[in-house]
C-alpha cells in the first residue's frame, strides 16, 4: 500500500483557508443583518411621521354647515354677538366654531375683521386643515379644523 506523503503544512493551509472561508461568511451576514436593522429602522421611523390621519379622508358632507355659517352671518341664525372690546362685537361662532359630528370647525371671512384662532394667531397655518373655501357669495368664508 502507497500511503502519499502530505506535508503537515499543507493540511494547516486547507484548514486556514475554510476557517477564512467561514469568516468571510460570517462577515457577510452580519452585514446583510446591520442593514437590514438599519432599514427596518428607516421604515418605522418614516411611518410614525406619516400623519395619523389622512386630510380629508372621512370628511363628512359640509354643506349644511356652510348654510349655517350664512345663516349665522346674514341674522338668519341665531348666534350671539360677543364684545371683546368697547364697540366692537362679533358672533361667538366666529370665536368658539362650531361642533358639527364630533369636530369642532372654524371659520373666517376674507376681507373682514376676524376672530377665529387662525385670525388671532393662536394656531399656525400648518396647525389648521382647510376643509372647505366657498366663494360662491359676496364674501369668500374659509371653513377649516384644528387638528
């Protein structure tokens, strides 16, 4: 029986290049692993800065509140004048909105002297969702909600 002669070495070499081997492997999927947790990462925080809410998504049919708000503007409605300050005096819709459905909305007239949050300042632009912009009277009313 032929028995070859292997160098010691040679069988170090083999077993060194499967360990490199191995850890090149194992190297690799802790990489695909890190970005794959970077990416889930990315994605979550993406989504939680997505609105909670989509704008206009269940918008109820606003038009009869767009006939109260004339209503209310013409004397046909009800509302109480309020004055806040000597001589001047306004609707108390035109301050505290209306609740139609469970929402609060607001309004405010183009052009004239008004009193509602976005008037005054207390709420900022990007704070309000315009629900509605009717200019089919004399006066342009823009209806929104706060969010």
């Amino acid at each position: 029986m032929i028995k070859p002669m292997v160098s010691v070495s040679a069988e170090q070499r083999i077993t060194i290049k499967r360990f490199l081997g191995t850890q090149r492997f194992n190297l690799f999927l802790l990489m695909v692993g890190i970005e794959l947790c970077l990416l889930v990462s990315v994605l979550g925080w993406l989504l939680s800065a997505a609105p909670s809410r989509t704008p206009l998504a269940a918008t109820p049919d606003l038009t009869p509140l767009t006939h109260e708000i004339k209503g209310r503007l013409s004397g046909a409605i009800l509302d109480p004048l309020i004055e806040i300050k000597p001589g001047v005096a306004i609707r108390a819709s035109n301050i505290r909105g209306f609740r139609y459905e469970g929402s609060i909305y607001y309004y405010y007239v183009e052009g004239a002297a008004n009193y509602d949050p976005l008037s005054r300042g207390i709420v900022r632009p990007d704070q309000v969702e315009i629900m509605l912009r009717d200019e089919s009277g004399a006066q342009t009313i823009v209806l929104y909600r706060v969010h």
